[in-house]
C-alpha cells in the first residue's frame, strides 16, 4: 500500500506543534520549575508521536534509515515517554514535595524507560523486513519478538491510562481549583480515548490470533482515538498553567485599554519622575503598572486644583441617572477635567486648602472614571447641573 498524508493527522499535529512553540518561551524564562518542565516534555512527546505516526512520514522515516518499519519503535518511544511523563505530573499535581513522592516518580522513570529500552531490543531481534504502514501491528502479531514489541507497548499505555485514570477518579472530588478541574476532565476525557485505542488493537490482535481478520479495527478504528487522546492529555495538562496566565492576560489587557482615556487626559501634566520607555515587546503586566504609577501621579499634582465641591455636585446629579459607581466615574471624569483645566491655566481650587488631598473615590475608581471619560456624553448633563447649582449658590 503506498503511503499518503492524511488530512486526519495535520489539525491534531499542528495544533499541538503550536501548543508547544507557545512553551517554549515559558521554558526558556522558567525551565527550573519541574511543572513547566514537565508539560514541555509532555508536548514534545505527544507532537513527535503524532509527526512519526503519519503514515507519509512512517515511510519517510523508513526509507531515510534503510530499515523497515524503523518508525515502530520510535513511535512506540515516544508514546511510551509520553505516558511515563503523564504519570509523574498527575503524581507532582496530587501529593506534596516529599522524598517519597521523588521516589515515586523516579521508579515511574525507571520502569517506563526499561520499556523503552526492551522495545528497542525486541524489535532488533524481530524479523520485520517487510514495511509496513498501516497495519503493522496486526500483520507481525504472530511473528516472534515483534509480538512481543507489539504487546510490550500496548501493555504498558492501558496500565498507565487505567492507573492514570483511577488516580484522577480518587483525586477529583478534592480539588477546588477551577482549572485543575477542567484539566482534569479533559485528562480523564482522554485516557478514556486512550483506552477505547488499547481495546481496537487488543481486539484486532486478538482476531489475528484466532485466524480471524479482524484489520479494520486497528487500522481505522484505533488512530482516530490516538490522536484524541494526545490531544486532550495535552489539553488538560496545560489548562491548569495557561489557564490563569491568560485569565491574568486578558484582565490585564481589558484594564490596560480601559485606562487609555484618562492616562490620555493626564498626559499634559508633567510628571513628578522621568517616565521608563518601554517598548512593545515588554510584557503587559509592566507596561499597566506604569500607566497606573502615570495616572497616579498625575492625581497627586492635581490636589491643589481639584474642586471637591464640584465633585459632589456632579456625584449627586449622576445619581438620578447612574448606578452609585458609575456615578463615581461620572463625578471623578467631570472632576478631573476641571482640575486639569485648572492646572494649565495656574487656577488652584478654592477648597484646596480644606482638603490637602484627592478624596479615595477618586484615586480608587480610576477604572470607572477612565470609562466615563471614554463616554463624554454621559458627562455634559450632571456637568451642567452641577455647574447650575454652583452658580445658583453663588448668586444667592
């Protein structure tokens, strides 16, 4: 059977080739912490399962080495790999730092990688001269050592999703932490898969055995499940570390924009300090910190100008069309404003001397009042209302 790429393998691949060139730079910063390590190597298993398991590269890898059906163990490695590396991080994620949990995964890498190495030997004691693609596990299933390869491997991926598996059902109940959970789900979502994977080729072996032709169940019905299984283990375990970092991120970017106009306004003022240029590339979190330090400050060099009076009045008059925070918003914008107008034009407030500094409900709500500064029309009638009851005041 001459081999062809199947559309099947390129979504499933390259989404978790693009899972973990997205790693990397988490890695790269961070490649002391066991968890990173632990899901870049996960993610590496899993990508090189899939890219050697394509049956164009299958025979690729074949014809490159000069050695028949050279990718079986490869693939088989690296699944092995893969599962041993699942393992350890379910173990790292349910029980404390201990020397007896060092010890338990250090036995888990030494079994898995004594499989690695018999699936090397009894595949080179195997005679498999004959290429096989896409149904090598069930053509050699009698011949001797390849046999043994053959089951070596599906052996230990069932015990590992069926303890993986069992671990996870005990664990679930006490976890509390929303990602942890989803990725849990979508880890035990998978190791279902991977088992359904270990029944079609036990199956289809089985057939073999007993002369009976029983192919379709591995060669069509077991891949599908294989790539799911890489796919959702890959998933859930990168759910409970990305998950919060791009929870943070969006925060942080929805903050970051909703600043945008009131750091606008300020941005006549001189600052108290030389401001640090960052460029695009500094990360998010930098870069909010110092738009709020800006806004801040700015606020501090408005006390003398600000009209506190003013502000109350607008608060008061948002109140009859505004949620008490909005109101807030509404009032700090308006406040603002005028202190900046005040600054420019060397006009301090008439109760600056009362109060020496910007009331919390300004510098607290920067937020909101950078929002109904964003909002300018929401700002002209408690403005006019409150500058109609200041000057009603006045003339009385």
């Amino acid at each position: 059977m001459n081999p062809h790429f199947h559309i099947p393998y390129v979504l499933p691949t390259a989404l978790l080739a693009l899972a973990l060139a997205l790693k990397l730079p988490t890695f790269a910063r961070a490649w002391r912490d066991p968890d990173v390590r632990a899901t870049t190597l996960l993610l590496t298993w899993a990508t090189a399962v899939l890219v050697v398991i394509t049956p164009v590269n299958i025979h690729r890898l074949n014809t490159l080495t000069g050695v028949p059906n050279i990718a079986s163990p490869w693939a088989y490695s690296f699944l092995t790999a893969f599962c041993a590396t699942g393992l350890t991080m379910i173990t790292r994620w349910r029980e404390e730092p201990s020397v007896k949990r060092r010890r338990k995964m250090r036995r888990i890498y030494v079994i898995y990688a004594c499989i690695v190495a018999a699936l090397w030997v009894t595949f080179l004691l195997a005679d498999a001269s004959e290429e096989r693609i896409y149904d090598l596990d069930t053509y050699y299933a009698g011949t001797p050592w390849m046999r043994e390869h053959i089951l070596l491997y599906l052996v230990a991926h069932m015990v590992s999703s069926l303890v993986a598996a069992y671990m996870l059902w005990k664990w679930f109940p006490e976890i509390t932490n929303r990602w942890l959970k989803t990725g849990v789900v979508f880890l035990q979502a998978g190791f279902a898969s991977g088992l359904l994977f270990d029944v079609a080729k036990f199956c289809a072996i089985g057939a073999r055995w007993a002369g009976t032709d029983w192919d379709v169940l591995s060669t069509q019905a077991a891949p599908p499940f294989a790539l799911l299984e890489a796919i959702l283990v890959a998933v859930g375990f990168t759910v409970p570390q990305a998950g919060p970092f791009l929870h943070r991120r969006l925060r942080d970017q929805r903050d970051y924009w909703r600043l945008r106009p009131l750091w606008r306004a300020v941005r006549v003022l001189t600052p108290t300090a030389a401001t640090a240029r960052f460029g695009f590339w500094t990360p998010l979190d930098l870069r909010l910190m110092q738009r709020q330090q800006r806004i801040h400050d700015a606020l501090r060099l408005l006390t003398p100008h600000f009209d506190h009076i003013l502000y109350q009045r607008t608060y008061e008059a948002a109140l009859t069309t505004h949620s008490e925070k909005a109101a807030r918003g509404v009032a700090g914008a308006v406040a603002v404003q005028a202190a900046i107008h005040a600054h420019q034009t060397g006009r301090p407030s008439a109760a600056a001397d009362e109060v020496p500094q910007i009331d919390p409900h300004v510098s607290d709500h920067i937020h909101v009042i950078s929002q109904a500064m964003y909002r300018r029309r929401t700002l002209d009638f408690p403005r006019r209302r409150a500058t109609t009851t200041e000057s009603m005041n006045t003339h009385a």
